[in-house]
C-alpha cells in the first residue's frame, strides 16, 4: 500500500495564508547504566514570528514540511550527562495563529520575536526508564496567517474597493469591471502631511453565505479579526452578483454585509466602523445617498425591506458616512480625514485607559503604605 503525506495550503494566486506541518520533538539522548548517567534531553520545535518571512516563503524551501529537533546528547564516560539537543526554529511572518490538526489554539505570534513550543523534545535516558530515552512530541500543525491592519474593507464584490484604495494609498490591487477582481488580500498605506502611515486591508469580496464558507468565505472572514476597526464600501446604486440573484439596494446591502459579520463572529460588529458611499459620479448618486442616510438613520422603519434572514440582531452606527467618487478622486481627502479622526480617537482613549489603571495602581499603594515606626531604622541594602 502507498501512503501519502497531505500537504494543506489555501492560496490566493501565489500568496498563501494556511500551512500544515509535521512537527516532532528530538529523541532524547541515551543513558549510561554501569555509572548512572544520563542523557540528554531531545531539542524542542517553535514557530518564532520574523519579519519579511511569508507562508509561502516556507512552503517553497521546505517542501517535506518536516521539522524535527535534534537528538540528545548520550552520557558516557567523559560527560555522565549528555548534552541537550538543539531546537529546531521555524520562522514565520507576524500575524499567526498555531493550531493543532484537532483545532486546539497552540498561541499567537503577533509581534517579531514571538515564539511558540510546538513540539518537546523527549526525555533522556535515565535510571528511572532504564536507561533508555524517549521520543519526542509528533504531531501536525497547522499556521494560520490573519492580516493585521488597522482597517478592513468589507464590500461585495465589484463595490469599488479596490479601486477606492488605488486613489487613497499606494496599493496597486487589480482593477476591473467584474466581481471577484481580488483574489488576494492587499495591503496599502495611507500617508499624510505629518508622515503617520494607516494601513488597509482589502479583502476578497463576500457574498451571501459568506459565513458558512460560500465563495471566499472563511478565507476573507478571518483576516477581519484582526483589523481595529472596518470600512464598510457600497455602491450607491446597489448592486446584483449575477442575473439569478436578487438586485440590492445600498442600504440592503449595508444589513446584508452586517448579518454576515455577525453569523461569522458576533464579536465582529462591535468594531468601531465607518461607511464609504462609493461611485457618486453616477446619474442620481444625490438622490439616492439622501435615502440612504434617511434609511441608516431609522434602520427599523426600513426593516420591511430586508427578508427576515437578513436582519442582523444589532445595527451598526457608523462614526461617519463618507461620499466618494473612487474614479474621479471626489471624496478621498476627506475620507482619509475621517478614518485618521476615528483612529486617533480609539488610541486617545486607549492611552487615557492605561493613564488610569497606572493611576489606580499608584493610589493603592500609596493607600497600603505603612512608613517605618518612630524609634526604628530603615535599611537600604
């Protein structure tokens, strides 16, 4: 019988953003049982997060996908405890979350320099296993790449979106006149006049079902987790995937994308959000925006528009309700006005919470603090 190895990666084009691996802690060293010796211990296996390392980097250069750690060192006569095998590292870009094959959280490598065990090495040979060693951990992982960014697009496909980040940053995504044109997250970089940089993503387009993995699914999904706060993009004029699929209008379309964030994750629709009106170089883009904010405004007096399975639990109050031309550039100052108003108020707030836990931390302190009795003598060692 022929076995084969399953080698799992999800790409878009050429860029991956799912990885499983075999993984085995080294055997540990022998024991020696005429002096009492003993071996030493088999080296560990970790992910350890790197800057400019990508999944796809590693799947090319290690195509096994096969890391083990190094074998323990035997005891012998010269050294009656045998050295400790090395460590094998995997390197990996910053963003990963490590599971197991059953879906167990093995940790999070969120900033350069975060490192997870993945694998122990095994026991060295000892008077208590007879002298014999150990092996070390096997098991698959899996890596799993979520972009980190400070805002999320969230569109159906053909919004706009990939065009609205050309005109804002200096992204060069894909650009056409069909849906799905990304298949690939990009991300780009908002500059302004004091040289703070913003960075956004723009993910694949969902479409309805989105949450139970239909189209891009999941694979857009995740990667929302970890943006602080989202811009939703519509086209003013609504929008139809395809001819045997209901037309929507821009409202429908804002509740639709909003009941998708939820059934994914709930925890989703919390995030601070903010709402690009796209294509107003459109005939009656007025118009229509105007009954778009009067619907935004009251969503329940509007609720009879949308089928039942379509009404999220929550609706989203927008910090701000942008109108922009992504084609003619009207809007986009403004836009990038907004989003860095609504960041830099989440980081004051932020600071102004940490500002207070330091504070409360001092009054207790002091509160607690007894000065040394009249008569007695402090020592400073």
């Amino acid at each position: 019988m022929v076995h084969f190895t399953r080698i799992c990666f999800r790409k878009y084009g050429n860029f991956v953003d799912n990885l499983r691996l075999y993984v085995r802690g080294g055997t540990g060293g022998m024991g020696l049982p005429r002096l009492g010796g003993q071996g030493g211990n088999g080296g560990d296996v970790w992910v350890v997060a790197t800057k400019n390392m990508t999944l796809k980097r590693i799947k090319d250069k290690y195509p096994q996908k096969r890391f083990v750690g190094g074998i323990g060192g035997n005891s012998s006569v010269r050294a009656l405890k045998g050295d400790r095998g090395k460590d094998k590292e995997i390197f990996a870009p910053v963003g990963i979350t490590v599971t197991s094959d059953d879906d167990r959280k093995l940790g999070d490598l969120n900033a350069e320099g975060d490192r997870v065990r993945v694998a122990k090495g095994g026991p060295g040979g000892s008077f208590c296993s007879a002298f014999q060693p150990g092996r070390g951990q096997a098991k698959h992982i899996r890596l799993d790449l979520k972009l980190i960014a400070d805002l999320g697009l969230v569109g159906f496909p053909n919004a706009g979106k990939s065009s609205l980040l050309t005109a804002m940053s200096n992204a060069t995504p894909q650009v056409a006149s069909y849906a799905f044109t990304t298949l690939k997250p990009e991300i780009g970089k908002l500059m302004y006049k004091d040289y703070k940089q913003i960075s956004v993503a723009d993910l694949p387009g969902l479409i309805e079902g989105a949450h139970i993995n239909k189209g891009m699914g999941h694979k857009f999904l995740k990667h929302v987790e970890r943006t602080k706060q989202l811009l939703f993009v519509v086209d003013v004029c609504g929008f139809q995937l395809a001819s045997q699929t209901p037309f929507r209008t821009a409202f429908e379309a804002v509740q639709l994308l909003t009941k998708e964030l939820e059934l994914y994750k709930q925890e989703l629709v919390s995030k601070p959000a903010l709402l690009v009106v796209n294509k107003m170089d459109l005939p009656d883009a007025q118009d229509k925006l105007q009954q778009l904010k009067e619907q935004l405004q009251n969503p329940d007096d509007f609720s009879d528009l949308l089928p039942d399975d379509m009404i999220p639990k929550n609706y989203i109050t927008f910090r701000h309700v942008v109108p922009v031309s992504a084609t003619t550039g009207f809007g986009i100052e403004h836009l990038k006005s907004c989003i860095r108003e609504s960041l830099d108020e989440d980081a004051a707030m932020a600071m102004k919470a940490i500002h207070q836990e330091r504070l409360q931390a001092l009054s207790y302190d002091i509160q607690y603090y007894e000065p040394p009795q009249a008569g007695t003598m402090s020592l400073i060692w």
